[in-house]
C-alpha cells in the first residue's frame, strides 16, 4: 500500500507565484524518503497541503489510502507533521503542549499519560516536562515537536528540515530514533539541506526544483547516476594558470590549490601521470564535496537531465 | 465524524483555555473586577445617589445587571479573540489544523473557553455587586439562558475577528470602536424609555440592547423591550455566527494559504 500518492498537485499563490507544476509522487509504506530541491522550491508548499494547512490549486492527495478531499479526517489521523519553523506555543509547559496534541487525536485518560511520557523520554524531554517550551534551547524545541508529531503514532510521519540549526551530536542523536521509528514500521518523509543526512538515512529520493519533480527514484540508483567527481588538488608550488589535462577539467582556486573534475572513464594514476610529465607536484588531494550535493546542484541545474 | 474523538478534542481546548485564563489570571480576572467596582463606587454610588429612582430601582440596582452582562460580553469576546489570533499568530493554531477533529469542535472548544472566561468574571462582577446593593434574582431560567446565549454570541463574534486579524492592533479595532460604544449605547446605565422616540428607535438596532434588557429582566424582572425579541435575535445572532465561523473554517480563510 502506498503511504502518500500524490497525482498531478498545482499550487498558485494569491500573488499569482505558481509554487507546484502539477506534481505526481508516490511513496510506499514503510519508507524512508528524501524530498530535496533548493529554498523556494516547493517542498514545503507540498507538505503544507499534505498536512493541509495549505489549499491546493488542483490535483489530488491520499494518505494511506485517504483523499484529503473525501476524507480529511481520515487521512489527517495517519500522518504527523515536524513543520520547517517552530510552532510551539512558547508560553505553555513541555508536558502541556504533547498532552494537548494527545487530545486533539482523541487519545485520553491512561494512554495519553503512556504516550506523553514514551515520547518525552525518547526524545529526552521528560525531565524538562513542566519547563516552558521558551526555555528550551532550538534543538530541544526541534526534539519536541517530533515528540508532539508522534504521540499519536501516526503512519506517516514528514519532517520538514528538522535538524536545521541542530548541532551535530543531537543531529546523530536524532538519526538515529527516526532510523528506529522507520524500522517499527514508520513511514517517514525528510526534506533536509543536510544532504549527507538524506544520503545516510533515506532510501528513496525525489528532487524538486522550481515547483516541478526533476528526479524521483531509489536513493542507490541516483548515486550510481554520479558520473563525476570533483578533487582539491594541494600543490607544492604556485600555478599562474590552469594546466590542460586531457580527459579532465580543471579550475584554479587558488595560487596553489587546484580543482580537476574527472568523469567515471578517466582514473587518477591517468591524472598524477599528466601532472607529473607537467612538473606539478601535489602536497594533498581531498574529494570537493558530498557525492549527492555534486549531483543535486548537477541535476538543478540541468533540471533532470542525465549528468 | 468520529464522535468519541471530537469530544475528547473539544474537552482538551476547553481546558487548555481555562489553563490559560487562570495561568494570566492578572490579566483576564482582576482588571474587569477592579474596573466594575469602580463602575459601582463612581456611578452607583456616588452619582447614583443623586439620580435616584430608576424604573422603580434605585440606581445601583438598576445598573449592576447591565454591568454584569458589560463584563461577560467583553470577556468572552477578548478571550477567544486573542487565545485564537495569539494561536494564528504563534502558528500553535497549526497544532489544531493537521489533527482530525472536525472545525466545528475547534470552534465550539474556543467559543466554549470564551464563555467559561465571561460566566467566572461575571460571577465575580456579581458578587462585587453584592457588596453595594441587594439582588433579588425574579427570573432564573431567563437570567441565565440569557447570559449563556449572550456570551455565546460573543465569543463567536470574537473567534471571527481572531480569523480576519493579521495583527494585534485588529484584535482591538472592534471592542475599541464596536463594542464599548454599542455596550454603552445599550441601556446599561438608562433606561431608552428617557430618550426621544427617535433615538429609542435608533437604540433597537442595537443587539446589546436586547440581552443587557432581558438579563435586566431575569435579575430585577423590569425590561425596555419584549423577552421575546431579545430570544429570537439572540438565536439568530448563535446559528448566524456559528455558521460564519464553519464557512471561514473550511475556506481556510485567515489561517491557510
């Protein structure tokens, strides 16, 4: 069963910005998928009318079988929202705010204390429970709203950027319980600019530029899609110019620091055997960046044309 | 619509809301008790004792109705008004958009909190009352439909405004410039029976009128206009409303994009 269709989805805002160009994306029960694309491309126009705070323009949206049109209530009780911005009401108690959002689903009595204490000890707020969400540092409001997502234990759950400003042990922290959520049989949606995160957690992955989906496939065969790298190359001595490399690209960064660009046809004994001849000697070589971002911007910038 | 989870819903904003009103108890209690005793020492008594006798009351007597419902009308409104719109502008109201209770318990949670708010400081404006002149209830079951429908009209009223407002400054425009003059147009300190025919008409037109008279009328049983007319209006004012609230609801207008 597919835990989120979404068939042919357009969003215009009222000053005329078409936000979604007739989006179709399906996502399996039990996944855990990447929605990527640069800022203001659309994904969290998406997940506002997923979530349905958003009204769309046209197209249709199901959730575990649910269409928003028909069944709203049923398709809302699936899914669990960890919106992009805070939204807490920064004047009420930790315990409060998940205990309230317990009761909006219909939980009460014995099973909502459960589910409230549960969430707030995975999530390691239970000691801070009768604290204002004010005085929570950013990471612990981010904790805190994916325990008041989860309290219902929804099928599917949507994290919009949820480890944006986390510093990098709670970041780890967090991989880790939505890697053991999703596990239990969670669906989870991320959108993140953390690009590693998406990479390391995720199995499928769809990319979105400019309200349109350029990419939409498993994580594994996007990567294989990688066709070139690019390397930092430290010299020993100043370049005034960038060498010609057969079968490479290069670019000179800095003085000394040179950046050559291969493709998967050409290797690296290849490139230091050309240097060499050339009388370049490298000190150092790192790779330039995280294979997926290589691609992402690649792909952005071809809008989905094989790289 | 799953009943059970709509009531366990409804259950849980009212008591958010009541968390709430006695969390800034300062804000939402004392000020409408210190402003109606003052109310009560300056008109009641001191300019009171020279007006005299009011339809066969004396003065005091005669004001402390209209200035019980003056302060559940304002409270109720103000209480929906800024929790909802404090909600919208925080994006908390969010919370209460994804969960799949129906709008019709997002509204009636607000309005009920609306009208716990208006009845606690009502009871308290009462019993402030009590301490200056003698209340002899004639009319019960009228004094108390009325002062629910009346604050249920009201918070209504104060949830619709929370929907429009995109800014504090809107959440204070209409008890500003709409319902302090229409409250004190309303008969609270006069009988319209003083006033040329033309103005006592112009005072029909006001809704405040009809439920400052008819809880009068519960409380010391002498009222300007028919009991009638004051149930009527008010019903229609409750269905009108509450109607309003649902459409802006699903249209999503004032809360999503």
């Amino acid at each position: 069963m597919n835990a989120l269709t979404i068939r042919n989805l357009t969003k215009t805002y009222s000053n005329g910005k078409q936000a979604l160009n007739g989006i179709d994306l399906t996502v399996e029960a039990g996944d855990f998928y990447a929605l990527l694309g640069p800022n203001g491309a659309g994904k969290t126009t998406a997940i506002g009318i997923i979530s349905s705070l958003v009204n769309k323009s046209g197209g249709e949206v199901e959730i575990f079988g649910h269409n928003l049109d028909q069944e709203l209530e049923a398709a809302k009780a699936c899914l669990g929202i960890v919106p992009q911005e805070i939204n807490l009401n920064l004047w009420e108690t930790v315990g409060n705010i998940v205990t309230h959002q317990a009761g909006y689903y219909g939980l009460s009595g014995k099973l909502r204390k459960e589910r409230v204490e549960k969430y707030l000890r995975a999530l390691r707020l239970w000691d801070r429970r009768d604290d204002v969400s004010r005085s929570l540092s950013g990471g612990m409001k981010r904790r805190l709203m994916i325990a008041r997502a989860l309290v219902h234990e929804p099928k599917l759950l949507i994290l919009d950027e949820p480890t944006a400003g986390v510093d990098i042990e709670i970041r780890r922290s967090m991989w880790d319980f939505l890697q053991e959520i999703n596990e239990a049989g969670t669906t989870i949606i991320l959108t993140t600019h953390y690009l590693e995160e998406a990479e390391s957690l995720c199995r499928r992955i769809a990319i979105i530029d400019e309200g349109t989906i350029i990419e939409d496939a498993s994580m594994s065969s996007v990567l294989r899609k990688l066709q070139r790298e690019v390397f930092v190359l430290s010299l020993a001595e100043p370049l005034s110019a960038a060498p010609a490399l057969k079968g490479f690209e290069t670019r000179l960064r800095e003085d000394a620091d040179l950046e050559v660009e291969k493709g998967q046809e050409t290797d690296l004994n290849d490139l230091f055997e050309q240097l060499s001849a050339q009388g370049i000697r490298v000190i150092s070589l790192r790779n330039k960046a995280n294979r997926l971002e290589e691609m992402f911007m690649h792909l952005v910038e071809n809008k989905g044309a094989d790289v | 619509m799953n009943l059970a989870l709509n009531i366990v819903a409804v259950r849980t904003i009212i008591r958010k809301e009541m968390v709430r009103v006695l969390r800034i108890w300062v804000q939402t209690i004392v000020p409408p008790a210190i402003t109606m005793t003052l109310y009560f020492i300056i008109f009641g008594n001191l300019i009171g004792r020279r007006i005299g006798v009011m339809d066969g009351f004396d003065y005091m007597q005669y004001i402390a109705p209209g200035l019980i419902m003056m302060s559940v009308i304002t409270n109720s409104y103000s209480n929906v008004v800024s929790s909802f719109f404090g909600a919208k502008f925080g994006r908390h109201l969010e919370e209460m958009l994804v969960a799949p209770m129906s709008y019709a318990t997002i509204i009636i949670g607000h309005v009920a909190g609306g009208v716990l708010r208006g009845l606690l400081v009502g009871t308290l404006v009462t019993i402030v009352a009590l301490f200056f002149t003698d209340l002899q209830v004639a009319h019960p079951f009228i004094m108390i439909s009325i002062v629910l429908l009346s604050s249920i009209v009201f918070s209504l009223a104060g949830f619709i405004n929370a929907v429009f407002a995109r800014k504090f400054d809107d959440i204070s425009i209409v008890p500003t410039f709409v319902l302090t003059p229409l409250t004190y147009l309303g008969g609270v300190f006069y009988s319209i029976s003083m006033l040329p025919e033309f103005w006592q008409n112009v005072s029909k037109a006001n809704p405040i009128l009809y439920m400052v008279n008819a809880f009068r009328y519960g409380i010391l049983g002498t009222s300007d206009i028919s009991i009638g007319y004051a149930y009527t209006i008010l019903l229609i004012f409750v269905v009108v409303l509450f109607t309003g609230c649902m459409f802006l609801m699903q249209r999503g207008i004032g809360i999503r994009e």
